[in-house]
C-alpha cells in the first residue's frame, strides 16, 4: 500500500503548489494530465481478456476496468536547467481486481547543455517504440498497444536514472537515450518480478514523416513469491531431474530483449510496426518473436486503421526426455505447461474521431486467434484451448 498512499500524496502536494502559482507571478509549476474512459468485453465466457499485468479481465459482461485509467502529471520548473515532475496513474494492476494508485515517475532533470540532458529518480524505461506514452490513449492512433508485442517485458518503470543525447542535423533529428535502474513488478497470480538491475538503451531518427528506432533492454531478474513454481522447481530435484530444474530456475535470470520500429504520417497515410526479440536464461520466461503493423488513413477528424500483430516462442515448448507414464506423469505435464509461452495473432479494425481539441473517441474491434494454448487470456476454462474470440471495445481518450 505504500505506493499507492506515496502517489497520490505527492500528486496532493504538487497540486496544491500549482493552484498557489496563479496568485504567485512567476511561479514555474505545471500540471496537466490524461485519461481513458472505455468499456470492454468480449464474445466468450470462456477466459477473460487483459492488459500487462492486470489480475482480472473481461468476458461477454462490459467492464471499464480493462483499458481505462486516469494519470496526473506536475511539473516544477526550479531554473532553465534543473526541474522535477511526478506521474501518478490510476489503473488496474496485477494486485487485484481493483483500481490501484501509483507513483509512474518521479525525477529530477538536469540540462547539462543544448544535446544532453539526466534525470534521477523514477523514470520511464526505453523498452518499446511508444514507452513514454503507451498510456495515453489519446498521443496513438490504436486504442490499445497489441498484446503480442506489448506482454513482452512487463516493467514500465525503474528506478535510477538515464541519459539522452538529442541533436538536429538539417531536417534529421537524432535522440539516443540510455537508462539504468531497478523495478519490482507485481504480476497475476500474487507473485512479483525483480530486475535489478535493468539497463535500456534505444536510438530514435526522425526525419520528415518517418520516425525510426532501435532499442535493446538488458537485466537480471528473478520471480518471487510463486508458490507453484516454487513447488515444481523443489519436486523437480527432489526427484533427481537437476537438469531440467537448471533449465527453469526462477533467479539470477538474465535476459535481453531487442526491438526495432519505424512510424510514419505522411499525406494522411498513417503507418506503424514493430518487431521484436525476448531471449532469457529460463524456460520459464519464454524465448519470443513478436510484431505487429498497423496502418490508417485522415479523413478530416476520422482515421480508420487496421493492425495484426503475431507472437511465436522460440525456445522448446516441452522437455521431450522427461516420463510420460507412471507416477512422474502428472509432474512431466506440469513442466512443459510451464514451459509454454501463451501464442496467438489479432487482427483489429477501428476508428478514431477527434470530436474534440483534447479528446478522441475509439472504437475497436479485434479477432484474436489463440494456438496451442489459451493465448494472453486469463482464467481459461477446460476446452478453451485453440479458441477465437473477438473483443470489443469503446474508449474516450482525454488530455488536459
């Protein structure tokens, strides 16, 4: 509860400074912020669907608890050099059914000239293309990220701090930016993961129309507090299976995971894609491939798009030397469910309206075809296995 209680304290505080900088001339605090009101469901009761991290989904009953939130941000200019600014968000997480309060940033910034700049404290971590504002509905065409690509590192945050160099060449702006830090993760099923530490690195070229980038995050993690991975892994060497309890360990994990993207706006045209690499020490976090692409097109306020997205494990699905008969049986079956990352693709069609200056309405509709497996969905019941299910969704996403 700490968190929690720690976000929406300082966002009371920085809030209250700002409503004294308009009877204060020169007072250099700034609030502004963002949110998502939507309802979500589906065409089964047979799991339910959710974001990264979120403890509960949704089935054929509309819930807005899948892709809302409410984020606050305030900004305290101390010089032309130094600045501080806090994040609070409003969600669900993977705590529980509920919406819970965090601290998403809390830095000071440093200038050090016109190309470099460092902040301290918690920062957003470089992982993907659009990292810094996934959660703002409102800065990107998609009502959502895609799952498959998206599911891939869970950490949104760390904290430590980062680097950015960022220059204009002509009509190119290059920003290469490096962060390194520590994060906990609170994830379903009551069990946390730690990266520490978690170094992120990316480079971004923006030139006209086209945005390109690179990233590459590296950490050590472990996963805590699992009671059924905890179990299988003791029963594993318990048994005299050392070899495949190495190959699942649970800590001193390393991993990396590598992305590239490019996004473009040019006559109307609106394209993005991504595609990227996780590789870990573990059989338990899977080796993946993911992508996806999307593609719109302006007419005046309205912007139809289409976006597919694919995930594929690369490493081993099962260990084919363990017993498949007698009283390891049941033990065999648990490992290689462990083993198995969730594989599906979606296919989206949507629009967005900017009915207004700072809000858009979305809706969006997604076909979601799951193999081998349940997929990303939570709570599968017996037989779900292989399923297609769509997911419907209507979403106001607001800046202020």
């Amino acid at each position: 509860m700490k968190q929690p209680k720690l976000a929406l304290t300082t966002l009371a505080v920085l809030s209250a400074l700002a409503a004294s900088a308009h009877a204060q001339d020169g007072m250099p605090i700034t609030v502004s912020g963002f949110g998502t009101g939507a309802l979500t469901m589906t065409n089964s009761d047979q799991a339910e669907f959710n974001r990264v991290n979120q403890a509960a989904g949704v089935g054929k009953d509309a819930r807005p608890g899948v892709d809302s939130n409410l984020g606050i941000q305030a900004t305290a200019k101390w010089s032309d050099t130094i600045s501080f600014t806090a994040q609070g968000l409003v969600r669900k997480n993977g705590n529980n059914d509920q919406f819970g309060a965090e601290l998403a940033w809390a830095f000071a910034k440093f200038k050090i000239n016109d190309d470099f700049s460092l902040r301290l404290g918690r920062i957003g971590l470089p992982v993907y293309m659009i990292s810094d504002v996934r959660n703002v509905g409102y800065a990107n065409t998609m009502l959502r990220p895609p799952n498959e690509v998206y599911r891939q590192v869970t950490a949104d945050n760390a904290d430590g701090g980062d680097i950015t160099y960022q220059h204009s060449f002509g009509d190119t702006t290059v920003t290469a930016q490096a962060a390194v830090g520590r994060t906990k993760v609170r994830s379903p099923g009551n069990y946390y993961v730690e990266f520490k530490p978690v170094i992120s690195t990316q480079l971004v070229v923006e030139n006209g129309p086209f945005t390109y980038r690179l990233g590459r995050s590296q950490a050590n993690f472990g996963l805590f507090e699992n009671a059924s991975l905890n179990g299988l892994v003791a029963t594993l060497n318990k048994v005299g299976l050392t070899s495949v309890a190495n190959e699942v360990k649970l800590t001193d994990i390393k991993g990396t995971f590598t992305s590239a993207g490019i996004a473009m706006d040019y006559n109307n045209i609106i394209g993005q894609a991504e595609y990227a690499k996780r590789k870990t020490e573990s059989r338990l976090v899977q080796d993946t491939s993911s992508w996806y692409i999307m593609a719109g097109y302006r007419y005046g306020k309205f912007v139809p798009f289409i976006v597919h997205g694919d995930v594929k494990q690369d490493s081993i699905r099962d260990f084919s030397g363990m017993p498949t008969t007698g009283p390891l049986a049941a033990l065999t079956a648990g490992t290689n469910a462990a083993i198995k990352a969730g594989l599906q693709s979606t296919t989206g069609i949507g629009l967005r309206w900017d009915f207004y200056k700072s809000a858009a309405f979305k809706v969006q509709m997604d076909r979601i075809k799951t193999r081998d497996g349940a997929g990303y969905f939570l709570n599968p019941k017996p037989g779900f296995a292989g399923s297609t299910v769509n997911v419907y969704a209507a979403a106001i996403d607001f800046v202020f």
